[in-house]
C-alpha cells in the first residue's frame, strides 16, 4: 500500500467505520495524462460500505467522500472514483 492510500484508508476508517474498504491506486493507467505525476499516487478508486451512507443519495455520499479527504484532493490526489454503498445496496 503507498503512502496516499494509507492516508486514504485511515481517514476514511475513522469517518466512516465502513463494513468494506477497498482503496486502488489506479495511476498507473494514467500515465502521461492530466494530473499524473512521477511516482504515481495521483489517481485513486474508492469501493467504500457504511451505514452512513443509508439514506442519502449518490452526490451526498460523494460529497463525504470528498470532505473527509479535502487535504488529499488538494495536494497529490488528481483523481478520485467513488463507489459508495450503504449495507445491502449491490
């Protein structure tokens, strides 16, 4: 696991106490496009399950999602696909 997909793990743990986690480091697959950086770590996919999510629709979770990791969407982080599902939601 990199640096930034630890920071992600953590952050989104303690936010979210999800039932399933699941942070890939997608860069690779960017490689010479808008925001990739040497050394990768710039271009992320969340699979994310809580029961934080029950109730609200798709931009609200996207838009905890993208609070709980405002400091890593401001720095070294250009992209991020979220997936994010409340317990039972296939």
């Amino acid at each position: 696991m990199t640096a930034i997909s630890e920071r992600i793990t953590h952050k989104l743990t303690a936010a979210f106490a999800p039932q399933a986690l699941r942070v890939i480091d997608e860069s690779h697959q960017h490689q010479g496009h808008g925001g990739w950086r040497e050394g990768g770590e710039t271009h992320f996919r969340v699979d994310i399950v809580s029961e934080a999510f029950v109730g609200k629709s798709r931009l609200e979770r996207h838009r905890l999602v993208n609070a709980a990791l405002a400091q890593e969407l401001a720095d070294r982080v250009h992209a991020l696909a979220i997936a994010a599902k409340a317990p039972g939601e296939a």
